[in-house]
C-alpha cells in the first residue's frame, strides 16, 4: 500500500468510531505508531507519518511530538518532505515555541534555492510565522528576493516583506526603495503584492507616507488602466478587471489622499470614473464601489462634496442582498451622519430606508439605524418618526433601551408639537421601557408636568390609570405618586376635558398609595414619594385625613432610616404644627428647570425646620440640578 | 486577514489557517466560540458580523462554513470575493470539490491555499496562476523527481 493510502485510511478508521472513546482510542495507537516512525532514522514514509499526525492535530489531539519532526523535514533535500515539513512547521510550531528557531537556517537557505517552489515554502512559511528574530536574520534576503526578475518569488516576497514590516517596523525603511519600483511592473501578483507593502510602509511611519504621496499619479494611471480597460479573461471577475487589485490600490489612496490637498485633487477624476464605470450588481464590483465611497468620505473634504449625490444613490441605490449591507455597515453610517451635518435633506429623502432597518433581525445594523433614526429627527417628521421610535423601543434588545429611551426624549424635548404630545410620549417611554430610562427622567417629567397648567387633570387621570395598572416601573410610579398627590383633588372632582375622567374616592386614591407603600417592588425613593403624596392630599380631601393620619404614624417606626424621618416629620406637622400644614403642603409652583437643586432625581417636601416657627413660605421642593437637556445622541 | 476556518454544520473543523501568532489553548477557544456564533446564524442573515474586535465574514458552501477574520481597515466584500475564490479553485482542482475531498485531502487544500495567500493577503490574483504553480509543485512531488532536489 502506497503511504498515501495509509494517511486515508487511518482517516477513514478514525471516521468510522462511533464513540468519542472509541476515537480515542484508534488515536492512541495511531500516535503511538507515528512516535514510534519518528524515532526510526531512514523511513519512506516519513511526510505521510507527519500529514497523519497534522490531521489528528486538526481533530484537536496533541501533537507537540512532531514539532523536531517538522524540522527535520523541513531539513530534508526531498521536495515532498519538504513540503509537508513546512506545513507541520506553520502548524505545529509558532514563534513562542524554541522549536521555530532551529528552522530560520533552514528557511535562509531554501530562500536562495534552485527551483522556485522549494523558495516559495520558505517565503510562505516566514510570512505566516516569522518571529521577530527571525525577520531580522532574513530581512536582507528578502530584500534581495524584491529585486530578482522572477515575477512568481517577487510577489511573494513583496508579502513576506509585508509581515517584517509588521513585525519589525524599522525594517520599513529597507524595503522602500525596492516597494517602489515594483510599481511599473506589469505582473498583477507583484503589483498587487507593491501595493499592500506600501500601504503597510504608510502605515508604519509618516515619513514613508509623505515620500509615497509621489506615487499617487501612477497610482491612478494604474487604476484607470483596469477600470477603462477592455475584457481581460485573466484578471476578470464578474465584469470587474483585478477586483482584488482595485480594491487595494484605493485604500492606498485613500491613505495618501487624507489631510492632503494636492493628492486628493489628483484622485478626483480618477474617483468619479470608477464610480460610473463599476458594475456593481455583483460583490466584486460593490467591492471596489464600497472603497470608493470609503475612501470619497475620507479625503479632503472639498473633494468628498462633491460626491455627496453618488455616495447617497450608492448606499440607496440597489436591492441586492450584498448590497444591504453596504446601506447598514459601519461606514455608511457613519458617512450618512456626515452628509446629514452638511446637507440634512438629502438624507432625509432615504428616511423610510434607514427606520426599516430598525426592524432588521441583526443587532449591530439596529443600533445604527437608530443612531441614524435620532439624527434624522425634525419639526416636521417628529409625530411619524416618534411613532417608528416608540415601536422600536417596545421590542428592541435589552443592551439598546437605555440609548432609544435618551434619545427619544431629547427629540421629544427639540420638537414636540404639543406639551399634552410630549407628557404623553414620554409617560409611554416610563411605561415600556422604565426600569432603563436615567435618573433625572423623574424630576425632569415633573418639571415639565408642573408647566403644563392646562393639562394637570389630564395627567393626573393618566398616572392614576397607570398607576392602578402596575407598580413595577419605578419611575412611571414615581411620577405619578407626585402627581396624585399634588393634583390628588382634580381627581376626585372628576373632571376632565381630554380624557374619560375616572370615578374615585377618596379611600381608592388612598389604597393606590398604600399599596405602594407597602410593595416589595418598591423602592426606598419609590416609597418616599407614596408617602410625601399620601400626606399632601391630607389637605386636598376632605373625608379621610384621620387614615393619612394613621399611615403617617405607622411609618414612624419604620425600618428604612428615609421613611421613618419623613413620618416623623410629617407627624410632627400634624401634631406641632398643625396651623401651618395647609401652607406647607400647598400646590406648588411652577418649577423653574434652572432652580437650584439639592438632592439627585429626588422630590421631596423639604423638611420643616422645627426651630423655625416663624416660616410661613411652602418649602421649596428641591429639583434635580442635572442637566437641563437629557443626553444628546 | 487574521485567520481563516473551514467547518462543518456540525461544528468539525476541516481547516484552520492562522496568521497571527495564538498558543494552542486561545486557538481552540477562538474556534470554539466563532464556529458557535456563526452556526447560530439565520439563513437570512447577512454574512458579516462583528466579533471581538474583529470583522468575521462568512460563506457557506454546501455543508461547510468558510469563515474569515479580517481587520477594522479591511474591506468585508472583497473577502467574501477571496472566499469564493478560494472555493472557486478548490473545485477546479478537486473536481466538483464536495467536504470529504477537503476531509481527505486537508494537506493539497492547504497547498491550494498557500498558493493564492500569503502572511493573510492575496498573493495571486489569476485563478489560472494559482492552478499552473499547484500542478508544477505537484508534478515534483511525483516520486519520480523526488530524489535530491
């Protein structure tokens, strides 16, 4: 049986284990049998022994013993040990493990060898994991490798200069003048190879990038030369000439043409041609179009302006599959945003299209079409694209509710058509999504509520509602306490205009706020504000202030240090200071979203100076200092 | 490009090219986590995702998923162009190439691989190139040849 049948084989016994142990199993002895060969000095079979272990490596079975292995392969002067030796090398050895360095002298003298192919597995592997050491040794060689005639090791060679660069990056400047001239060869290998070793020079250091800025005009000379070019069967790719190519020289110019004015002038021309000549109705032509936008919204900006119109029907332009992505990647996006700064309404034309992706299953794509969505936001679309956002928030994933929830109300608070739209929007946000909006929500609602003086009925019927729904969501519950005890009497008088006005009594109002009081959903500042309200309305109704009474005393001896010195103060006023409880516990005015704040997010009747008699002035309800704006998006 | 991986619907891998330097232990952990991402897609998804921080784009042909990692300034469509391509040469070469060529045969696809990229980067952008130099380094493996080079 020829070797190769035996690497098969065992392939196919190990396949056949209908256990995990059994598989085991065959392993061992497999391995047993290969260690074993190993040690045998002069074996025919020698590459297929190793192929066998890289194969069990793959499986995910040790294979550190065939690490000398690999060397001695590697060491070997037949090419098919050869081969299968560096490829053990790039798989079993890396450049952590001491094992790499006994082949550098191996590598160093298959670089210079006699046929092409036994250079090509040195220069392969030396690209996939050379070491630093390793790239130092060998720079020189591949230097000279840059300069030979031959197109099939220049190419490789380019890329094996790559990885020094990356690894070594003073090493850069040995390979500049070399980088340089490949760039008028004609072979597309080696161009493609020139290129993706400039860009890394450019990259590495400034001084290369600005030396390299006289290469952009044969840059472009290159480009136009593909794009303008007729079939070439070769190089084509769905209608593209070097897709490949394309694609790395316009990332090139994309890194010389930024902050530079001269270089991106030189690429105007060249940009738009390449726009209106690629077919982008497959992935290779949307390839090289993608760069070119990229690349459009990089350079100088007199330049990119110009291109708003192209990048725009670009991101819009198709339905392909591959093309979707384009419209909801990162650069869009991003480009999108910066077209929206300059020129809003070209943008909002695509509206529709970015608030559709706020539906797509892909999370990432949500995140920007709600990025996108807030920034698109206007006077005019505000009712519409609230509806979308709010619809959005109810289902959008966990991780994006704080961010919708923030930039809702901030669009909410830029261009709400009516103060009764904005309470309501907001009061819809407190209900979806409540547990993630910010703390200042609270305060600021209330702030807003006390303004609209119109609608005090309106909101206290729409809280009192909530309310009795659900006292889960701390801050709607929040809010509305507040507002029941603030605007407790609207309610019981039973009128409203905007809304069925709810048929209540006293004891209802006061068993919503008890239950709140005594939830285990509720928070300590959640049971705070139940029982500020609860004592407000003792001077809104009428019947039961002796139960208010009762609530306030029980809380007297309450375990949470917050409630107890509110009950105790609160006692204290009916007991001490009866006289001035209407005074204190009077409608408030209309707060001033500038007023000074003490507490954080925490509305609180402030506590009564007991020495203080002579003060008649209803305490200040202190608000939240916290930005007056909620977060910008 | 970081790495590339070859597997099955059943999560096997059938190849693995790394071109950053990883001890064995991240490899695996690497794997095991994006072969799990990626099988847990839906057909209708598009074929990039981030991942880490990396760029991860997909394809899958037939029963298996070819799977890159690239970095933030690379370009995703043109790496699913490398991926086809890639597949593209596999098949020139295999015949119609299907998962158990690629299971028997992992070294030639390797080979085939080592030939179109190098260090991560396309080396070669004519299929016709990579295919001549895979049949010229065949030929002198042939026994024949074999004998001091």
């Amino acid at each position: 049986m020829s070797p190769s049948v035996r690497l098969q084989e065992m392939i196919r016994v190990i396949r056949s284990a209908r256990t995990q142990c059994e598989e085991r199993g065959v392993i061992q002895r497999e391995c047993a049998a290969i260690r074993a060969q190993f040690r045998q000095a002069d074996n025919v079979g020698r590459s297929h022994n190793l192929a066998k272990l890289l194969y069990v490596h793959m499986l995910g079975y040790p294979a550190h013993f065939g690490q000398m292995e690999c060397v001695r392969l590697i060491a070997s002067p037949r090419y098919s040990e050869k081969r299968v030796g560096y490829l053990g090398a790039m798989m079993l050895l890396d450049e952590k493990q001491d094992a790499s360095l006994l082949i550098t002298n191996s590598i160093k003298n298959d670089l210079s060898h006699s046929n092409q192919y036994v250079q090509s597995l040195a220069l392969c592997t030396l690209a996939c994991m050379g070491s630093a050491e390793m790239c130092r040794d060998l720079a020189p060689e591949i230097d000279r490798l840059l300069r030979t005639s031959n197109s099939y090791i220049k190419k490789k060679a380019a890329l094996c200069a790559v990885h020094i660069v990356r690894k070594v990056p003073e090493l850069g400047e040995l390979f500049t003048t070399a980088a340089h001239s490949l760039l008028s060869e004609k072979n597309h290998g080696v161009l493609h190879g020139a290129v993706v070793l400039i860009t890394e020079l450019c990259e590495q250091n400034p001084e290369s990038l600005a030396q390299f800025r006289k290469v952009v005009p044969e840059l472009v000379h290159i480009m136009k030369g593909l794009v303008m070019s007729g079939y070439s069967p070769e190089h084509n790719v769905a209608g593209i000439s070097d897709p490949f190519l394309q694609v790395r020289i316009l990332r090139l110019l994309r890194i010389l043409g930024r902050n530079n004015d001269t270089a991106s002038d030189a690429m105007n021309d060249l940009l738009a041609q390449v726009a209106t000549n690629t077919d982008s109705s497959k992935t290779a032509g949307s390839a090289v179009l993608y760069e070119t936008v990229l690349t459009i919204m990089d350079i100088k900006f007199h330049v990119t302006h110009y291109f708003f119109p192209l990048v725009l029907s670009f991101i819009f332009g198709f339905n392909s599959c591959v093309v979707l992505f384009i419209r909801r990647s990162y650069i869009s996006m991003m480009s999108l945003q910066k077209i929206v700064q300059t020129d809003h309404n070209a943008v909002q034309r695509h509206r529709g299209t970015i608030v559709d992706c706020l539906k797509d299953p892909d999370a990432s794509v949500k995140r920007r079409a709600l990025e996108l969505s807030l920034a698109l936001v206007s006077a005019v679309n505000i009712r519409s694209m609230m509806k979308e956002l709010l619809l959005f928030l109810s289902s959008c994933p966990p991780e994006l509710r704080a961010q919708a929830a923030s930039g809702i109300f901030s669009a909410a608070e830029r261009y709400a058509p009516s103060q009764r739209w904005h309470i309501d929007t907001i009061l819809h946000v407190l209900t979806t999504a409540g547990a993630d909006v910010r703390d200042e929500t609270v305060p600021n609602l209330i702030q807003l509520i006390t303004t609209a003086n119109e609608l005090h009925s309106y909101t206290v019927h729409k809280l009192y509602r909530a309310l009795v729904a659900d006292i889960s969501q701390q801050s709607l519950v929040q809010v509305a306490c507040w507002c029941v005890g603030e605007y407790g009497d609207l309610l019981l008088r039973a009128e409203c205009d905007d809304t069925e006005p709810v048929q209540v009594t006293e004891d209802d109002v006061l068993d919503a706020l008890e239950t709140v009081l005594q939830s285990h959903m509720s928070s300590p500042a959640t049971r705070g504000f139940a029982l500020t309200a609860t004592m407000k309305l003792s001077t809104r109704i009428t019947h039961n202030v002796d139960r208010i009474r009762s609530i306030v005393s029980i809380y007297g001896s309450c375990i949470d240090l917050e409630l107890q010195q509110r009950a105790v103060e609160y006692n204290a006023l009916f007991k001490k200071y009866d006289h001035m409880r209407a005074a204190v516990l009077e409608r408030m005015p209309v707060i001033d979203k500038t007023s000074p704040g003490h507490s954080k997010g925490e509305m609180t009747a402030g506590p009564v100076q007991e020495r203080d008699q002579t003060q008649k002035q209803p305490a200040v309800e202190t608000v939240s200092q916290e930005s007056t704006n909620q977060v910008r998006v | 490009m970081q790495f590339m991986l070859l597997f099955s619907r059943q999560g096997k891998l059938r190849l693995q090219k790394w071109y950053v330097p990883l001890s064995d232990k991240e490899k695996k952990k690497i794997t095991r986590e994006l072969v799990q991402t990626v099988l847990a897609r839906k057909p209708k998804m598009c074929s990039f995702l981030e991942w880490r921080d990396l760029k991860i784009v997909y394809k899958r042909y037939a029963s298996l998923y070819f799977c890159c990692a690239i970095e933030d300034q690379d370009n995703e469509l043109i790496t699913l162009e490398i991926i086809h391509r890639y597949v593209e040469l596999l098949d020139k070469y295999f015949g119609s190439v299907c998962e158990l060529d690629i299971i028997f045969n992992f070294e030639k696809a390797y080979f085939i691989l080592d030939e179109f990229l190098l260090g991560g980067e396309a080396q070669e952008t004519s299929k016709k190139n990579v295919l001549k130099a895979i049949e010229q380094a065949d030929l002198l493996q042939e026994v024949r040849h074999n004998y001091f080079l």
